[in-house]
C-alpha cells in the first residue's frame, strides 16, 4: 500500500467510508477500565482517567453517557504519520459546513468521528474536498 505523504496526495486519495454502528466518546474509571478496553474501538489515556470510543449498545449497558451518538468516517487512504495538511483540511471542510468533528489517527488511516445524524452530510462534504483536489491536479 502507497503512503501518501503530501496534502494533495491525502486528501485527493482519501475516499471516505462511514463504518457500521454508532459510537460514545466515554471516560473509563479503574473498575471498568480491564472489562471495557478491549471491546473499544480506540482509546487514550487522559489525566481523567481512560477515554474510549464505544460501540452505544456497550455505553448504554453499562451506564455511561450514550446522549451523543456519533458515527466514524474512515478516510481509506494510507496517510502517512508525518503529513502536513489531511487534519486541517478536514475538519475545516467540516466546520465550514456547520458539522462537528473529532478526528482519530491511526497508523494507516485517519477516522473522523461526526454526530450520527450529519454522517451524510460529512461524507458529501468530505467527496466534494476531495473532488476539488481531483479537478485541481
């Protein structure tokens, strides 16, 4: 698999898929921190304690906040760990058209978390960014 490296690379190549279910951002004490990681999608240890992303079905039975539902965009382009531009490209695409976003890097792809409802909306905004790079290059 290719890793793109520069902004145009990443974003003209970046071809967003909305993955199955709805995810919680949530914050783990002590005592749920051993049962709950491994059923996380990611997590991060914070001062607070451990935040994971959660499937809802999992917040909900084990009485962690689920009030936010937000759904992951996977970006499916190799990315590499040292680009410069993917991130602010993104979630400034987003926030000129009114959605939120959390954005979640893992060693091959970048995730971008929206709330549920406005997954669409994001996955259209993100297609018309990367079409504009398409048409550019």
């Amino acid at each position: 698999m290719t890793v793109a490296r520069t902004a145009d690379e990443m974003i003209g190549g970046m071809a967003p898929v909305i993955q199955p279910g709805d995810f919680v951002f949530a914050t783990l004490d002590e005592a749920r921190t051993g049962r709950l990681a491994a059923l996380a999608v990611a997590t991060c240890r914070e001062e607070e304690g451990l935040s994971a992303i959660l499937p809802v079905a999992v917040a909900r039975r084990e009485g962690l906040g689920a009030d936010q539902p937000m759904r992951c965009i996977t970006l499916t382009v190799h990315s590499a760990l040292d680009g410069v531009g993917l991130t602010a490209a993104v979630a400034g695409a987003l926030a000129g058209a009114g959605i939120p976003c959390n954005m979640v890097a893992g060693h091959h792809h970048d995730h971008v978390y929206v709330p549920s409802a406005m997954a669409d909306e994001a996955v259209a905004v993100l297609m018309a960014l990367q079409a504009g790079i398409a048409s550019a290059g």
